[in-house]
C-alpha cells in the first residue's frame, strides 16, 4: 500500500473516531456548571444545573435495585438531546411558582422553611414534582386508572366509591362509601383505604387530571398526577391539601417551566430558562 493511502485511511479513521467522540453544546450557569440534556417526551430540553432533586433516569439505565453486576457493566449512550429521558424530579414552590435550586436563594428559602414550618404543623409551600416521558403507544389518560382503583377497593375492602352531586375547585370527587365508615356509621376516622379521589376530564371526556387526597391526617397530602399532551408526559405532584385549590395554576405553571428549558437540536435556548442559577 502507498504512502498516501495510509494516510488517508489513517485520516478517515481519525473522522470517524471524532465524530463518534462529538461532545455536544452544554448550557452552563453561572458558577459553570452543565445543565442535564436530553429529549423529554416531544421535546428536547436543557435543565439547570442545580434544579434535579436526586438525578435524571434515562430509558435504558439499570433501576435502583437492579443487580450490582448489570449495573457495573451497563454503558449509557452519548449524552445528546435526542438522549429519551425516564424520568426527574424537582422541587416546586407553590405560592410563587419558583424552583429549587442549589446556589440560589430558593435553596436557602427551602431549608428555612424546613425548619421554621415543619415542625410546627404549618403548611408546607413545597410540592415534590416528578416527570415522565410517555414512549409506547399507551393512552395519555386514567381512565382505566379510575376504575380499576374503584375495583381494587371493592375487591379488598368492600367499600365502594361514590361520586359526589358538588365538584371541588372544578374537580369531580368521589368519596368511599359517601364520606361514611360502614363499620361505624360515621363519617371516617381513618382514610388509610378511602382517600378522596378527584378527577378532570377534558372535552373528549378523557381523565387528565387524577388527584388523592388525604383528609383525616395531621398533614393531609394530595398525590395528584396529570398528563401533558403535547410534551407526551405524565406529571405526578405532592403537595400540602391547603393547596388543593391552586391544582390548576400548578398545572400550568410547571408546564411553563418545562416550556422554559426547551432547546433547538443543537442545544441551543429558546426562551429564558427558570431556575437558573
């Protein structure tokens, strides 16, 4: 073989390992550090660094508990923002509609409120968000979420659920057995196995929204989870029930901080992120 022709498949080589090394455009903040990429459902998005409470899972990696082994010799794709991402978590402030993030004054507003809040009984102004990409063809509703919750409780506890003639905040709800323990003739003292269920359908008279509530706590949380459309998500929230009324706003307004982080294909900003720090 000629010289020349050793150099360039040397060359070739070299383009090939380059491109398959490529290292994509990174959003930094202000101290420097990288933002998380990946394709959220629909759409590509950059999230602050600082923002994720724990770490973003993406489709593929090994789970919590999977065996240490696979764990060890399990090799995630290249970062890119077509990378699908499972699932993330942040921290969402309800009276305002910030974020948590670390090196921002909501960090230091967060533990304030930790400590000064908590222990005291007074509500909370913190719900835990938690994100997932939808990727199979599975319906973007609960519907038949609903119903087989309506089964379960049958099947196990012999209570069935009723929904009630008065929607709350624009929620349709059903109560276990009318609000009324059989065992006693009254109103429950206990709702370990009768949450309130609440629900909104939208115009095709699909459920979207699908929210428990606790109501007999010294706290009583609400797990209220909601599909996206558009993003092909599904949103699963936890809040303080004093919160309860505001379940549309925070609908939205986590909406518009997803909407936020979203990028070109290349990376690059389409609006001004929220929660950069």
């Amino acid at each position: 073989m000629l010289l020349w022709q050793v150099l360039l498949l040397t060359g070739c080589d070299y383009f090939v390992s380059e491109q398959q090394a490529h290292v994509p455009f990174y959003n930094r903040d202000s101290r420097g550090r990288a933002d998380t990429i990946g394709k959220l459902g629909t759409q590509s998005i950059s999230i602050p660094a600082g923002v994720i409470d724990g770490w973003a899972r993406y489709i593929g990696d090994p789970g919590d508990f999977a065996d240490p082994k696979i764990k060890a010799k399990y090799q995630r794709p290249p970062e890119s923002y077509d990378l699908p991402i499972e699932s993330f978590g942040f921290q969402y402030r309800i009276t305002d509609g910030d974020i948590y993030t670390s090196f921002r004054q909501t960090e230091e507003d967060y533990r304030r409120d930790n400590e000064t809040l908590i222990p005291y009984g007074k509500p909370f102004p913190w719900a835990s968000v938690s994100v997932y990409g939808q990727y199979d063809a599975a319906p973007l509703n609960f519907n038949f979420t609903l119903q087989d919750d309506f089964r379960v409780s049958k099947e196990v506890t012999n209570i069935d659920y009723f929904q009630q003639s008065q929607p709350l905040y624009g929620l349709t709800v059903y109560k276990a057995n009318n609000g009324i323990d059989p065992e006693t003739g009254e109103p429950w003292k206990s709702d370990t196995l009768a949450r309130d269920k609440m629900i909104k359908k939208d115009q095709a008279g699909n459920i979207k929204t699908y929210i428990k509530c606790e109501f007999t706590q010294y706290k009583n949380f609400c797990s209220h989870m909601f599909y996206n459309d558009d993003w092909h998500i599904q949103i699963w929230i936890s809040y303080n029930r004093v919160y309860l009324p505001q379940w549309q706003e925070m609908e939205s307004n986590i909406i518009n901080i997803l909407d936020s982080w979203r990028v070109s294909p290349e990376g690059r900003l389409l609006g001004k992120q929220i929660g950069k720090a």
